[in-house]
C-alpha cells in the first residue's frame, strides 16, 4: 500500500516538474524513489548532484543515508557489517536516529524509538514519516525531510504532538551515530554553567562539571574533542547554534539548529548539545532542544539542518585549522542564506 500511495505521488510530482520546466530555467530535480535499502522495505530516497539520503520508515523513522561524493556519513550497522537486515529481526538502530527526552526521566517508548512508521512523499526532495501513537509518552512523532535541489543541506524537522489528555513535558533529543574515529569542534559562547565548556558523565549517576581529558581542551574560542575520551558521554551548554565534526572521508559533518537562552533546557544538565564518543567505528552527535510544555492536542517542532562538506582531515599530529573550519561553515550558511 505504501508502495502504491508513493508512486501515485511520485508521478503527480514529475508531471508538475515538467510544467514548471517553462517557467524556470533550472532542471526538475531528481525525484524521490522507493526502494528497499540494507533489507529495510519501502524506503523512500532522495537525491540531488551532490547528496543522497535514504530514509526508513520500518523500524524508528530514522536517516539511513546521507552520502557525499559516494561516502555515507552516517554509521549503519547493516551497511558496516554486510549483514542486512531481515524482516521480523529486531532492527540495530543505528545511523540517523531522532528521540525525545529527558534521557533520565522519559518513560520507555519504544513506539517512537523502533516501531513501524508510515513514509510518503510530500515533495520534490521532501518526504514525511509519521511514528504510532505512543501511550507511555502521550506523544505522537511526525518528522519532515526537505533536500534543496542543489547542494548538501538535509532539513530534518521533528513534530512533537500530545494526543493524551493531560500537559506533556519533552524535549527533541537528536541521536545520530556518525563514523567514528573523528574530531568534534563546538563552538564556545558565554556565560556558561561549565568552567571547561562540557562536563562529561562519570559512572553511576554522577555528572563532573570541572573534568579533564588529555583528548578535549579549548582553543581559540572552540572545544575540540580530538579522540577517544576517559568517558564516552560529554554534554555543553553553548548557545552558538551549530558544531562540526571532521570524518577521515575527508568531509566534515555539520548541524545547524536553534539556540534559545531564554527558555529552559530540561535535560538534566541543562544541555544543548551531547557528545557520545566511544571506542570503535561510531560517535553521537547530538543537539538537544528545550522543553516543550505541551497542552492536549498541541505539537511543537524543532529543526535542525544538515551539512557534509570537503575538508582534508589533518594528518597525525597537526592541529586542526580552526579558522579554516569556521570560515568554510559560514560560507555555507551564507550561500544556503542567498538561495
């Protein structure tokens, strides 16, 4: 039926492209496509001439792929492994995850996290996938894909809704498992709550807010984590708004999203950015919204924007070209900017 529905969709956009070929002098860009990915059915792609992304609606209506010149820069266990997924497993979870918190407090909802999603096309570059209705957090998911027809940038937006009948408390909480082994750079802003910029979360229930790790420090205004740290959990308060990641494919990783000091951050720390650093092939990029008080009925959306961009990943021993990460991040703002 999804099948079906999409197709339906995808002809009806192709034949506005091509009217609305007279009237514009760029291409139609490339139409949205279903196809079952790594073993994941009902897939929907979108794609334009520099990106590709793969979205599933199957299992947890997660970003499969978002690929620049051929390398996914999203960790999908399926894909490192060679082993795809079969229907009626249990699905692994990984690459391009969304969620919903506070990680402390928030019930299990597994609805939202891993369930079955509905997917359908809404667009040229531009799908919807829509979770069940999940009991445990009165909440139903609604997230919203959009590629620009040129160019790198992935526009996901997450819809929290209430369909319980009492007041909801949660927050959008941005999971995405990248390829591991990379170097984060985040941008500091003042004041924060953290007198080294991060804390990082110790075992047990404690949270150190002065911790040292030879492999994070500051510099010129930024906080680099360059390697494996002594706990893998890391958390900021910085009100910039966007952080890079630098991938040894030779691309940097980048997410752009609101900041609003005025309003509260319900995650436990107050956080508005996390950091999952492990040993292995994946790192969590993370950014964190604020609580949305939610009244019954009411929904709420926070978006973030999604970058891959070429940068030579610096070689054993050389620091990274901070000046060189900002100036290249804010070329691609201000080009998005002029569109």
């Amino acid at each position: 039926m999804l099948r079906y529905r999409l197709v339906i969709q995808i002809y009806a956009f192709a034949i506005c492209s091509c009217l609305s070929m007279a009237t514009s002098l760029a291409g139609p860009p490339k139409l949205p496509k279903v196809l079952t990915y790594q073993g994941y059915p009902n897939c929907i792609q979108l794609e334009n001439d520099t990106i590709r992304v793969v979205l599933c609606p199957t299992a947890g209506g997660r970003v499969l792929e978002y690929s620049f010149r051929g390398h996914n820069a999203l960790y999908l266990e399926e894909e490192v492994t060679g082993n795809p997924y079969q229907p009626g497993q249990r699905p692994a979870m990984s690459a391009g995850r969304f969620d919903i918190g506070p990680e402390k407090t928030i019930p299990r909802h597994t609805t939202l996290w891993s369930g079955k999603w509905t997917g359908e096309v809404i667009g040229a570059g531009a799908a919807r996938l829509t979770s069940g209705k999940d009991d445990a957090t009165g909440t139903q998911l609604v997230r919203e894909f959009q590629i620009d027809q040129t160019g790198s940038r992935l526009v996901c937006t997450q819809i929290i809704k209430n369909i319980s009948t009492k007041v909801t408390e949660w927050c959008h909480w941005s999971r995405t498992f990248a390829l591991g082994n990379g170097i984060c750079v985040i941008p500091l802003t003042s004041p924060s709550r953290f007198p080294h910029g991060y804390v990082m979360y110790e075992d047990g229930d404690l949270i150190s807010f002065r911790p040292t790790d030879p492999h994070i420090r500051t510099r010129d205004g930024f906080l680099e984590i360059t390697g494996v740290p002594r706990k893998p959990k890391l958390g900021m308060d910085s009100a910039a708004g966007w952080f890079a990641y630098l991938m040894r494919t030779d691309t940097m990783f980048v997410k752009r999203f609101q900041v609003d000091t005025d309003r509260v951050y319900n995650e436990i720390a107050g956080l508005t950015i996390s950091i999952w650093y492990p040993e292995g092939r994946r790192v969590e990029l993370e950014p964190i919204g604020p609580r949305e008080r939610l009244q019954p009925g009411k929904s709420a959306a926070f978006t973030e924007e999604w970058f891959l961009l070429p940068y030579k990943f610096p070689a054993d021993g050389q620091d990274v070209d901070l000046k060189s990460v900002e100036k290249l991040v804010a070329t691609a703002f201000a080009e998005h900017a002029k569109r």
